[in-house]
C-alpha cells in the first residue's frame, strides 16, 4: 500500500484528500455516509466576524456539467462557530480548517485572530474569492494589492498554517499566487467558482437572485488544472487543488499538474461518500502503477 501522506507545511494529512469549503458543512453531517477521521481534512463551511444572512433565494441552479450557486457565505459568525460548533468538532480524528471571510483587511484579520485562539483547528484557509458577496470576498482577490493587503493582515495576527483560496476569475493567477506567498501565505488552493449566468427564457429572468453566481462541478476541471499547473510553477509553497473533482482520476490529474493536496466540493452533493472513494481510488491506482508514495507524481506533468 502506497504511502498517502502529504504535508503544507507543517500540517501534515494522512492522505491528500479533503473536502471544499460550503459542500461538506462542519463534517458531522456527512459522518454517516463517511469515516470522517479517513479523511486528510475537512474544510468547514465559511466563516465571517459577524453572522451574515446570505443572499436571497433562489440561490443555487442546476447546470450542465455543474451547479451554479449565490448563497453568500452565510453563517452565525466566529463567535458562535467558537462557542456552538467547535466543541462538537475538535475531536474529530482529522484537520478540521476553518474557512475565513470578510468584508474588509481587519474583518479577516480578527476574524482569523478568534479562530488562532482554539487549539484544534491546526489551520485556515482564507478565502479572498468569494464571487457571491457584496462586500469583501472576491473584492480583495483579483488584485495583487487587495490579496496582499488581506494576507498581511491576517499573517500578523494568525500565527498557524495560513492557505489562501484564489479566484480564477483574474487576468494572471500566477501573479496573484506570488503577491500571497511574499506577504506570508504557507499555501495556496485554486480554485474557487468560475463567474457564471443561467437565464430562465419563459420568465425573461436570471434563475439565480442576483442575477449571477458562482460556477463549479465537473465543468471548470480544465481551467482549474491549467491553473494549478501554472501556479505549481510559479511559487515554492504548496498547491492545493479543487475543481470539479469527482473520480481518484481527475483527483491525479491535480496531483501530476502540481497540486500536493485536493479538495472535493460539488461532487458531495451527487454521492456523499465520494471523498472516500476518490480516497482509495487514489491507493489503488498507485498500486497499480508502482509507486510507493503519493509524492512520487506530484507535479510530474
């Protein structure tokens, strides 16, 4: 059996596979479908300083090949993520990584300060791109300066692992990769949700509430993998990749275009046990090939 583990700096998984933030919830949800302590993480679903509502419905849309949502990071906020959630999971038997938001440099930052405070949670990932808020989110990740700004904020008060979420929606996302990692990011994961409209003709109407949302699923694989391979490339700290992510195959495409770990989001809505699938997908394969280590086709492309 092939030797699964990974490391982003200094967390270390048992195997590359984690789940996307806002398709796993807080992982009890999922711990009847899956062994959640076989996992090598669960990113948890958006969390910013104050609660926030999300937008209003309808706010997610069926498309070929993916789903199109606008739910707006909603959440009750750290505090009672701190107080209500993160009692019922710190003892979870893997890295559970809280995903940070908001609205301007300092929200992130005392935001991610709160979540610094519980010993459990061995890492964030700061999502700068966010497509579906009104304020903050994607804002800061389309710019070189807005990303560093936010990075720099939270670096100086978030002394754990630090993964910063990219956008693909950006003229060059290597440059952005490179702003984040000067100002102190110990990884990168790319990507987010691809911009997108669907239009109800009888209506005459967006099918979305505000008119367009965020694109992911099985459609945007291609450009993700371009884009982790041009990232892979362009900086020293670990890639992490998601991206329309449903088989062990497409997960060892991220894998050989320089991604050191995956996240899976979309396809848990279509089988809520396919992390652990793409999971032993991944050993098999490996096997079958003869390696001896997941390490050994990371960045082989």
């Amino acid at each position: 059996m092939a030797d699964l583990r990974v490391k982003i700096k200094d967390l270390a998984l048992k195997n590359p596979v984690m789940t996307a933030s806002g398709t796993f919830g807080y992982g009890l949800e999922f711990a009847d479908f899956v062994p959640l302590n076989e996992l090598g993480g669960i990113i948890v679903k958006g969390t910013t300083l104050h609660a926030r509502e999300g937008n209003d419905y309808p706010r997610m849309v069926e498309t070929a090949q993916g789903m199109l949502n606008c739910v707006g990071l909603q959440n009750k906020g750290v505090d009672y993520f701190c107080t209500d959630i993160y009692p019922r999971i710190k003892d979870l038997d893997t890295n559970v990584i809280v995903n940070v938001s908001g609205s301007s440099p300092d929200d992130y930052a005392e935001c991610a300060s709160r979540v610094n405070a519980l010993e459990h949670i061995p890492a964030i990932e700061l999502n700068i791109s966010c497509p579906n808020v009104k304020q903050g989110g994607m804002a800061f990740g389309v710019t070189c300066e807005g990303a560093a700004s936010v990075v720099r904020a939270v670096r100086a008060r978030y002394d754990k692992t630090l993964i910063v979420k990219l956008s693909p929606n950006v003229t060059n996302v290597a440059d952005i990769a490179r702003a984040v990692e000067a100002e102190g990011a110990d990884s990168v994961s790319l990507i987010n949700t691809l911009m997108g409209m669907s239009i109800d003709i009888e209506r005459r109407q967006p099918r979305l509430s505000i008119g367009t949302g965020g694109l992911s699923g099985p459609a945007v694989k291609p450009v993700a993998v371009r884009m982790v391979w041009q990232v892979a490339k362009a900086v020293k700290i670990p890639v992490v990749g998601l991206g329309g992510i449903c088989t062990a195959e497409d997960a060892i495409e991220f894998l050989m275009a320089g991604a050191t770990a995956i996240e899976i989001g979309t396809a848990n809505f279509l089988d809520p046990a396919v992390t652990i699938k793409v999971h032993n997908g991944i050993n098999s394969w490996l096997d079958a090939h003869g390696c001896h280590s997941v390490s050994e086709i990371v960045g082989v492309v």
